[in-house]
C-alpha cells in the first residue's frame, strides 16, 4: 500500500485517505486555448515509467492539496511538498538523483 506523509499536516496517510489530481507542474490549457493546445495536453505527454510528480489532496484528513514525488514502478515516495511550488524543491531533486543515478529533472 503507498504512504504518503501530508507536508501540510503531517500525517503519514494511506492511499486510501488521499484523492490523486493528476500531474504535477503542468501547463494546463483550458478555455480560450487552441485546438491543437487541448489535443496536446490530453494526450500528447510522455507516460514515463520511473520517478513522477503528481498533485494529491488529504482527502480524509486536513483536505489540503500538495504534491509528492514517488518511482511509478516501485511506489517509492521520494518526498511531498507545497502544492504553491512552481518547481520541485532543490533537496527533492537532490535526493532523487542519489537514489537514481542519470535521473534528470525535464520540465
């Protein structure tokens, strides 16, 4: 089961407490933007295998959003932090990079 600990109220919670929303750091599109833009963000992003960065709410406990880094193949949680983040924080990035050695951060 993943466990997730919640940054703003610190609780190590289960999957089934939280509520995922998608990827993180991503240019979202929405009204007003072109056809070719809405295509490209529904379908045209990379579904990479390995470390990800997602958005994910307390759903069950302070109901806040905040967004985790964590391995899709292995479950492993690397870190969660503020969902106010434009960017993984540097330490984040750090850490992930000595755990997986050629791992770059791509925006």
């Amino acid at each position: 089961m993943l466990t997730v600990t919640c940054p703003v109220c610190g609780v190590a919670a289960c999957e089934t407490e939280l509520a995922p929303g998608g990827e993180a750091h991503l240019k979202r599109y929405g009204p007003g933007s072109t056809d070719d833009q809405f295509e490209e963000y529904l379908f045209m992003r990379p579904n990479t295998k390995g470390v990800h960065f997602e958005r994910w709410r307390h759903a069950a406990g302070c109901g806040k959003w905040f967004l985790a880094a964590r391995d899709t193949a292995t479950l492993e949680v690397f870190g969660t932090y503020s969902a106010q983040t434009l960017q993984p924080p540097a330490e984040l990035i750090e850490k992930i990079k000595s755990k997986r050695p050629g791992w770059s951060y791509a925006q």
